[in-house]
C-alpha cells in the first residue's frame, strides 16, 4: 500500500496541518511531517473531513443498469466525497432476500470505490403485505441493519408496529418512507397555490405529517428505533421535535434538494424537478434549514435517484421522480450554511455512520482511525453540467447552477479514490 | 403578438383585446356564402390530440379551413402514438414535416410546454389536463363581451368542478385581466387550494349559490363528472344538483340581464336542467359558434397574419 502526506490541509476547519496515512490508517496528525515513502498531497487551502456517509441512494442495480450500476454509482459517490452509502431495496428484484442484498453488497466490494452498504426491504416486494426475510438479510455477509420499503410507506399500521418491533432483535432500524398513500393518490407534486396553478394533482404536506406522528408513536409504544426518510415539511419538523423532547428513538433525514429548492420549480413543467416528497415552500425550507442546525433532523441524506433520459424527458405526469444528489450534496450544503465544518462533518459523517452502524466511517482524522476520508477545496466555485456527471444519469435539479466547493481527493481507507478531482478507476 | 398560446395568462389585456377584435371581424366571415379567407394558406396547421374531443377538434379544424391552412389531424388512437411513441419524438416528426402550428389536446398538464420546448412553431394548447383551455377562455369571454356589451366591471360566477377545470382556470385569468370580477362556487371539496393566490387575487369563493346569484351577470356551470361520487367530493348526484345545480327557480333569481354560460358538453339533470339550458338566457349553442371565430383569430395572430 502506498502511504499519502497531506500538508497543510485544515482538519474540519481547524488551524492547517499534516495528515499520514499508512496501510489504511492515519498514522500521524501535527505539523511538518515527513516520510520520504509517502506520496505528498498538497492540501493547501483544503478542509478535511471524515468521509461522507449517505444513507439514502439509489443505485438501480439489478434491474436498471441502464439508468445507474452499483459502480457508476459508487464513482459519483466518491467525487462527492462520500466513503460509505447504503443502497436502497427498491432495485429489480426487489432486495427483499439475502441473495439480492449479498449481490449488491458484493458488487459494491468489487467496484471498490465506496463501502457500499445493502439496506433491505421490509416487506416482500415492497407490496407492504408481509414481512420479508428480516433476519437472513441481517445475519448475511452484507450484515442489513436498515430496512426500508422507501420509495412505497409501510402504511400498515400494524405491519410498521410488527417491523419495528422485530428488528430489535439485532439492534435495527426501520427507514419509513413516510406517506398517507390514501391522501396522496395521483399526486405530480405538493400541494399548493403552485399545484392549483399548473392543474398537478398536490399531495397535502400532512400526508407525510400524519404518518410520521404515528410512526413516533408506534416506535415509542414498542421501544424501537426509527429513521424518517427525507422529511420535508414544516410539520414534520414540529412532530419530530415534540417526538425527541419525550425521548423516542427516533432520527431523521433531509435531503439537499429539500433544503434548497421550492415546489416554483414545477412552473417549467421539466420533470427534473419531480421527486417524492416533492419540493415543498419557501417555509418548509426555512424551518427543515433551522431543524437540521439544531439537530431536530439528524443528517442529510442525498436520495440519489438517477433515472433514464426517456424516463424524464416526457410529459411531468408521465415521469418518474426523482433526482441525481451525490455529486453535489457537499456543495449544497456549502451553499446553505457556509463553511460550518463541524456541523458538516455531524450531519454528513458521523451521525449517519452512527444510524446505519458503519464502524470505521464517520470519524474524524486522528491518529490510529481509519483512513476515511475526503479533502473538500472551499474556495472553489463549479457550474453544473449534467453531461461532465459520473451518475449514468442526468437528471441533477442543478444543471448549469454555480454551487460553491469542489471534491479533490477521497480516501477509502488509506487509498484514494479520488486525486485532483478525479475518479482513480 | 405572443409566439405560442400556452395559458390565459400568455395574454395581457391590449393581446387579449385584440384577439377578441379580430374574432369579431373574422364571424363576418361566417355569415357569407364562401366562408373562406386566403390568410393562412401554404401554411401548415396540425391538430394532435390526445384525448377524444369532437367538438374542440372540429371547431379548430373549421377555423384553419376557414382561413385556407392545410389541416393535419393527428389523433392519438390508430397512430404511432398508441403504440408508445414519446411526445418529443412526435414533436420532432412534426417539427419534420413543417408544421407551422401545433394545436394540442392532452391528458397531462404541462403537455403543451414540453411541446413548445421541442417545436419551432407555434403551439396552441387546446386543453391539457386539469390545467388550462385558454381558446375556451376567450371564446367564453367573446361571447359575455357580445352578449352584454363590456367585460371590465362584470361580475362572472363560475359553478362547479373548479379543482379538475382547465376551463375554470382559463377564465380565472382571462376575466380578471380583463377587468371581470370572479365568483368561484361549488363545494369545499372542488374548489383548489389557495385559488386566488394562485390565479388572481381578486378571486372571491363562495359555497352558496343562492346567495351569489342575484349578483352576476354571468353565470358559468360547469360540467360535473358522476365519476367524482367514488372520491368522496360530494355524496350523490341528487345532493350536488339540489346545492350546485342550475334550475329554473335559482335561474329566475338572476337579474334580468344575466346570461347562462355552459362549456359543454352539459350533464342535462346534473349541475343545469334542461329548462335552463334550452332558456333565452342560455349562449350555449353561440359559444360554439363564436369558438370558430375565435380560434380563426388565435391562427391568425400567432401564424403573423397581421403582418401581412
């Protein structure tokens, strides 16, 4: 193994310094090192962080390679800084089985690009009828400790109760996908005095307001942990926050574009911009912005969701949702709180790889850890082309937007992935 | 002149005006034995319709006829549509073979905007789903201008299924350019979210018609599926005709001067009885009459008529 010296880089915005890395560790943090062995970065000027952790991506495979592969995925992730994601069940077949979820666990050790992590689905087929195989996806080489249906709710309120009570059994979670489906039948976008405009069926933000206050409940009522998916509401935020003063085990997620962008986007009636939960209001954003500072929302989790050009560049009601968010999460986050690296480094590094159980991720360089991480250049401003993204994808709500930040270099224990800001394979 | 007509809000008021203006001259067309102007001929004018409807296709077919275009009808059944051809590789078939205007119906809201974005021609949105049917708007306005003599200052209740009405929304924002003041009325359940804000913000609602009708000075109903029962929008068809629907007693509590608008086709029983939509006070039969006009005026300023 090769061994890097990074100089002059500022540890989660600290004062700047020199990081070794050596057979996959860090070896050294202080000032004028030297090791004549050792590959030297210069990282002048750049922030290090623990490396990006994304608990919500879609890689597609099996079922649409076209759209992503377990590696094109992981090289996205990697330029956006990111050393771990846990790929969501929604493939086809549906990662309901030990078998699905070592295929992709084993995909993602083969690409090498990323620890790419298997979540399971909880129900077989995500028809949201029975359990699936919980424990075999637990006790398999891909070792699931998040299940999800994401993409379908577990609207069942006695199959959601059954699950999260099961899991406890091997310390895991239940990822809700939190949508009433009743409230939100042919629903193309939120609902809203943009909807009633543009003539889109709304889906009523309490939609997702009502299942979550179930779900806290149901979770308390058992003991269990839950994770709320891609929270998106004004409410929402208001029935977490009341959750965590009683003391449920409950966390919860956000994605960049829910922090960023606004339902005004569906005017162009481009269905880049369809995604579920759909863009909410300038509101929502405000109060998802203020929970996520103060912890109400744990983390950001990208919701990567790369689709096939022919499955967007059609009529909106016709279109998948959904949106590309690995390479540009880090620069999302920039652009919304600055350079507030510790807070980045919370809600992006450790508290997701805490979540999803990702010993090894999520810690910060010291000496002795593993050497996961990612060196960020602040400074840097980059116009988004679709066309220039490692997704096989294009469908990035950012096209052509300037967005604060670049990836130069991810280390995925002691080896790079990426180096000037480039994939290495 | 704007290059397509999207949405009723494509129109200021001087375009609007116009519009209405140039339909006027163009009905005298209609009154002569060769009903035919030479304006649009060579040009290419091409009807795609996704969603069956007679009357709006026709009534588009006889305006570009009437102004001598050649009329392409391109019906989704029986053609390559049916069998999975995206909207943007029909576009661009289309944009092949020259067609100097697109008049589209769909099912999808937004379908015309897309098109718009793949075709050099001008597009005409002849209905997309819930969303806008700006030709009927301007038609409907043709018709309340030549009935009563003036838009600005008149008071237009507009009764029924608002929330899956392109025609409503249309209205909303062409009558209140127009000066009109809007009623919206029909149950709680049918009336959109935040409407006003959305649309125009002197937009009033209201869930009673008996109390609005001595009011106006138009009265719009309009179509009301039976289908909307099974979603719990209101509990039967007998319930919704006693509180929404437009009888001869509640027509007889309109001020002397008020006409009955209707944008067809009507539920006869529903949300307007017979006795009401075949009365004196009813335009419904010259609604389709003046939408010929209005849409030959449409072709006309959007395919630079005027500029000849």
């Amino acid at each position: 193994m090769t061994a890097y010296l990074i100089t002059g880089v500022s540890v989660v915005g600290g004062e700047p310094t020199d990081l070794l890395i050596r057979d996959g560790m860090v070896a050294a943090v202080g000032d004028g090192l030297a090791a004549d062995d050792a590959t030297v970065v210069d990282a002048t000027g750049l922030v290090a962080l623990p490396g990006l952790v994304d608990l919500h991506t879609h890689l597609r495979e099996p079922g649409r390679e076209d759209a992503e592969t377990v590696e094109s995925g992981s090289r996205a992730a990697a330029l956006g800084g990111y050393t771990a994601v846990c790929a969501m069940a929604n493939t086809s077949p549906v990662a309901d089985t030990a078998g699905v979820v070592e295929q992709v666990w084993r995909l993602g050790r083969e690409a090498g690009l990323v620890d790419v992590q298997p979540i399971g689905a909880v129900t077989v087929g995500l028809a949201g009828e029975r359990l699936a195989e919980l424990g075999a996806m637990a006790d398999s080489a891909a070792g699931v400790r998040i299940f999800s249906d994401d993409g379908h709710c577990v609207a069942d309120p006695r199959l959601m109760r059954r699950a999260l009570e099961y899991v406890k059994a091997f310390d895991g979670v239940i990822a809700q996908h939190a949508e009433e489906p009743r409230l939100t039948e042919g629903a193309q976008m939120h609902e809203g005095e943009v909807s009633t405009r543009l003539g889109l069926t709304g889906g009523p933000a309490v939609a997702e307001e009502a299942i979550i206050a179930r779900d806290v409940l149901l979770a308390e009522h058992v003991g269990s942990r839950l994770h709320v998916c891609h929270v998106s509401t004004a409410g929402s935020v208001e029935v977490l926050r009341q959750a965590k003063a009683r003391g449920v085990r409950v966390t919860a997620e956000v994605t960049p574009h829910h922090l960023l962008l606004t339902d005004a986007k569906a005017e162009s009636y481009d269905p880049v911009f369809k995604v579920n939960p759909p863009l909410r209001t300038a509101a929502d954003i405000a109060a998802l912005r203020e929970a996520l500072a103060e912890g109400v929302i744990d983390i950001i989790a990208t919701d990567h969701a790369p689709h096939a050009v022919e499955d967007k560049e059609c009529e909106w009601a016709y279109a998948r949702p959904g949106m590309l968010g690995l390479e540009t999460a880090l620069s999302i986050a920039l652009d919304v709180f600055g350079p507030r690296w510790d807070l980045i480094a919370e809600r992006m590094s450790r508290t997701p790889a805490r979540i999803a159980g990702l010993t090894g991720h999520g810690v910060d360089p010291a000496p002795g850890v593993p050497a996961n991480l990612t060196l960020v250049d602040p400074a840097a401003r980059r116009v988004i082309e679709p066309a220039e993204l490692a997704s096989r994808s294009r469908n990035t709500p950012y096209a052509r937007m300037t967005l604060p930040g670049r990836i130069v270099a991810t280390f995925l224990r002691g080896e790079p992935t990426v180096l000037d800001g480039k994939a290495v394979k | 002149m704007i290059r397509h007509l999207l949405s009723g809000a494509d129109l200021d008021a001087a375009t609007a005006t116009l519009v209405l203006d140039t339909a006027a001259e163009m009905a005298t067309v209609a009154g002569r034995e060769v009903k035919k102007l030479p304006a649009l001929r060579g040009r290419t004018v091409v009807n795609l319709f996704y969603e069956d409807s007679t009357r709006t296709r026709i009534s588009f077919e006889a305006a570009a006829k009437r102004l001598s275009a050649d009329v392409i009808n391109f019906s989704a059944k029986g053609s390559s549509v049916a069998k999975g051809e995206s909207l943007k590789d029909t576009a661009l078939t289309l944009q092949a073979m020259g067609a100097d205007a697109v008049v589209v119906r769909h099912p999808a809201s937004g379908a015309p905007h897309r098109l718009a974005e793949w075709v050099d021609g001008s597009v005409v949105n002849a209905g997309d789903g819930t969303h806008e049917h700006p030709t009927q708007a301007l038609l409907d306005a043709y018709t309340m201008r030549s009935r009563l003599g003036r838009l600005d200052g008149l008071h237009v209740a507009i009764v029924g299924d608002v929330l899956h009405s392109r025609v409503a929304r249309s209205n909303v924002l062409l009558l209140s350019t127009l000066g009109a003041k809007v009623t919206l009325i029909g149950p709680p359940t049918l009336i959109p979210v935040d409407i006003a804000a959305a649309l125009a913000p002197g937009t009033d609602v209201c869930y009673d018609l008996d109390a609005v009708l001595p009011d106006v000075d138009v009265v719009m109903m309009l179509r009301v599926q039976r289908e909307r029962m099974g979603d719990s929008y209101f509990p039967s068809a007998r319930e919704y005709a006693r509180r929404y629907g437009l009888d001869g007693p509640r027509m007889r509590r309109l001020p002397e001067h008020a006409i009955v608008m209707h944008p067809g086709p009507m539920n006869r029983g529903m949300e307007i009885t017979p006795e009401v939509a075949d009365s004196p006070r009813s335009t419904i039969v010259e609604q389709v009459a003046n939408g010929v006009s209005v849409r030959m005026a449409v072709l006309y300023l959007l395919l630079g008529g005027n500029n000849r």
